[in-house]
C-alpha cells in the first residue's frame, strides 16, 4: 500500500493556503483545508496521513511525521506569500525520502507550466484543486486536469471531470483545533457544488469553469461519516450555495428527512435567488447562518468589481432568512483596488441601518491570477495605517449601534465565550497585513 502525506506546511505565522486563495486571518476563525481533504476521498486505497500546519505550526512536529511515516507521494498546499518557505520544505522531503511531490494553490493556478519550469522539486501540479490528477499520477494513470513532468517534457491535461471524490477522511484531521467565530469546535466543511456564475473581479472563481455538482447521495454519505465522529455543525463551503435553486431545495428536502433535527449548517450564500420556499427548506434542514459578500455599501463600487446584485437586493433577502429563523452574516471588504474614501463612507452608512445579524470585514489580500499581472501589484489606494483605522471605523457604525446589542450575542455557552474574548482582541491588536508580494521573476 503506497503512502501518501497530504501536506499543509507550517510557516512562520498561521495561513490558510486553501481555496487558491491564501488568507493570514488573526485568530477569529479557523477552517479545514478543503483542497486536501477533498483528495483525501480519492486516494481511497492508499495508506494516508495529513498534516495541518496552521493548527500545528511546528516543524519539528512534521519532520517527525516526515521520519515515522517515509511517505511515497506527497500532495502539498503552495500559495505566493509562503512560497519559498513551501518550496524549502518540499526540497527537504524529496532529498531525504525520494517521494512524489505535488503542489496545488493559488501559485498553481496562476502559474501553472511556468511554475515548473522554474521550481525543479515539483513532479507535478494542479491548476484545479477539486482534480483528481495527483491521485491518478500515484496510482500509475495518466492524469487528468493536471500538469506534469514526463522525463524532460512538460505535460498538460485539462479535461474537468465530475465531482465523484469518496468520502473525504475527516477522521484524519484534529476536529477540535477548528473554529468559527459563533461556534465552537468541533465542525466539519464540505463541498456541495464547485464554481459560480458569478464575475466578481477579486475572485478566483470565475475561471475555473460552468460549475460542477455533487451527486445529493454521496454529500448524505459524507454527513453520515461525519455524525459517526460526533459532529454535529457543518459548514458548507461552495462560493454560492443558493446559485441554484432547484438543487440546493433538493438536497435540503434530503438531509431534513435522513437527519432531522441532526445538524446545524452555515455556507457562503447570496441575497437573490433566493425565495421562501428555499429558506424554509433550509431552515428545515437545520440552517442557522449564512454568510453573504456584501463587500460594499457603496452600489457604484459594487457594480464595478463584478457582483451579480446590487446594494438594494440585501435587506430583502436578510428579511426572507429572519422569517425563516436564519441569521445573516454580512461580510465586506477594504482596500480593494479602486475603492475610494467615499465608498467607504457609503459603506458606513449602510452599516448604521443594515439588519444583518454579524458583520465582518476582510483586508483586500492579493492573490496571484487575481487583479495582478506578472512582475506587477495592482494600485494600493491607502496606506496599512489608513487602513487599519478604517476598519475600526466600520466595525463601531455596526456594533456601537444599541439595536444591535442584544441581537449579536452568539457564543453556544460560557467557555465559548472565555475562548472567544482572546481571539478577538488578537485580532484587534494583531492586524497585520500581507507584504505585498510579486509573482516569480
């Protein structure tokens, strides 16, 4: 039985390289490496091991795992700002145990060939984290939807194929190392769908083509396995989960009959389409949260990075949710190319009358193959300070207000909270951004 490691490296400071799209988050939430776990379920056959380093950010630790284990293969997540200490760590692996290695991240999306012209130690990449090539690469078939060496050639296939991984092994991941803010350990992430129509300008999504489904038996599967580890919250993590409405109410008709009252589940959501007919089938299932990407108050703005609604489409679809018992987390965004300071005063005064439930605000984070060219960074409008200060601002328009008070209180129990205070004053006092970094020269 070949051994595969399937590998998140350490790196000086937490970051989650997932998704193409790596974040340095400060404390307010922790979540699976979906990219890896997914490919736990299609090395099914093989012996396998994970390794996390943002809830096990100590080499030590992995070279030890690296020495009991010798793995055959190893599938690694590689991202822009962690690039050299990435590629360090690989080197050391293929040196010492001569295993397979493969990368997949938002280098490998950006960079794709060019990447392993340039870095000897890859034997191969994927440009689509949901392919199943690294698999079929150590099972002695030929890849699909992959990049490869084959001797002194370069080979590239980019044949999609369905969504059809296994049952991913949750079991291999410390369950209780991962939180989101409103709950606790442990939780559990899973894919229902893998693209958006949608052409938001900052996000990768866009490119990885028509969007895929899962089979609505293999996703019950999953959370049957995860019922069996005692978890109970699930978080499902598609970039738009109510994009398509008869299947979304579908699955939702089956889970609320398989498992009633079983689960508790967020996901990544959108204001339209949505009806009360799929926020009762939701509700039904057992949806507490959604998370909508608001970005911006400003409706000017939001037209010019992508967004497939408009400002005036989010409290109608926060009022259906309520209805419905769901809660609505409004995230935004600062910094975004192009932004200006009246946009962020826009966004102020939406967050003075808006009825979401939570906020939260992400710092633009640049990621390659998004707004960026080689050798290139998009404009940075405001300084790290200016910044800073501004997501202050926008926090205290939406919590200072007394209406919200006795509506945002979220914690599951008193130890919840004990756990939460520490990581949100982290997070306040530890807001540091990325280096603004450049693609490979």
């Amino acid at each position: 039985m070949k051994k595969v490691l399937l590998l998140n490296p350490p790196f000086s400071r937490p970051i989650m390289r997932d998704t193409f799209h790596p974040t340095s988050k400060s404390a307010l939430y922790i979540w699976h490496p979906l990219d890896i776990l997914i490919h736990s379920g299609y090395l099914t056959g093989f012996d396998i091991r994970v390794y996390d380093g943002v809830v096990n950010n100590n080499p030590a630790n992995l070279y030890r795992l690296l020495e009991d284990f010798k793995p055959d293969g190893v599938l690694s997540l590689i991202a822009f700002p962690t690039l050299k200490s990435d590629i360090q760590f690989l080197e050391h692996i293929k040196k010492k145990y001569g295993s397979a290695i493969w990368g997949v991240g938002d280098v490998t999306y950006g960079e794709k060939e060019r990447l392993l012209e340039q870095v000897a130690v890859l034997d191969g990449i994927l440009p689509d984290y949901t392919s199943k090539g690294f698999a079929q690469y150590m099972r002695g078939e030929t890849p699909k939807n992959a990049i490869w060496r084959d001797g002194d050639k370069i080979v590239s296939e980019t044949t999609h194929e369905p969504l059809d991984w296994n049952v991913p092994r949750h079991d291999l991941l410390d369950l209780s190392k991962y939180y989101l803010p409103y709950w606790k350990p442990p939780f559990g992430s899973i894919y229902a769908t893998h693209g958006c129509p949608a052409k938001c300008r900052f996000c990768v999504v866009p490119g990885w083509g028509p969007t895929r489904f899962r089979e609505h038996e293999a996703i019950l599967d999953e959370l049957e396995f995860l019922r069996s580890l005692g978890v109970r919250k699930v978080f499902f993590r598609d970039g738009s989960f109510n994009q398509w409405p008869k299947y979304t109410i579908g699955l939702m008709e089956k889970i609320a009959s398989r498992f009633p009252k079983t689960f508790r589940f967020t996901t990544w959501f959108k204001p339209k389409p949505l009806s009360d007919e799929m926020a009762e089938a939701m509700s039904d299932a057992g949806f507490e949260y959604v998370h909508i990407g608001v970005e911006t108050g400003s409706p000017e703005f939001l037209h010019s990075i992508g967004k497939d609604f408009e400002v005036k489409d989010v409290e109608p679809g926060i009022e259906i949710l309520h209805r419905h018992k769901i809660k609505v987390v409004g995230h935004f965004m600062l910094a975004l190319p192009g932004e200006t300071k009246r946009d962020q005063d826009m966004t102020a005064a939406f967050l003075k009358k808006t009825q979401l439930d939570v906020v939260s605000f992400s710092i633009f984070e640049f990621s390659f193959g998004i707004m960026m060219k080689r050798g290139q960074e998009a404009p940075i409008t405001f300084s790290d300070k200016q910044i800073k200060w501004e997501l202050l601002r926008q926090y205290s328009k939406f919590y200072f207000r007394p209406d919200r008070w006795s509506k945002i209180y979220f914690f599951e129990d008193f130890g919840h909270l004990v756990q939460t205070i520490p990581r949100a004053m982290r997070y306040l006092f530890d807001l540091r951004l990325y280096p603004r970094f450049k693609a490979l020269e």
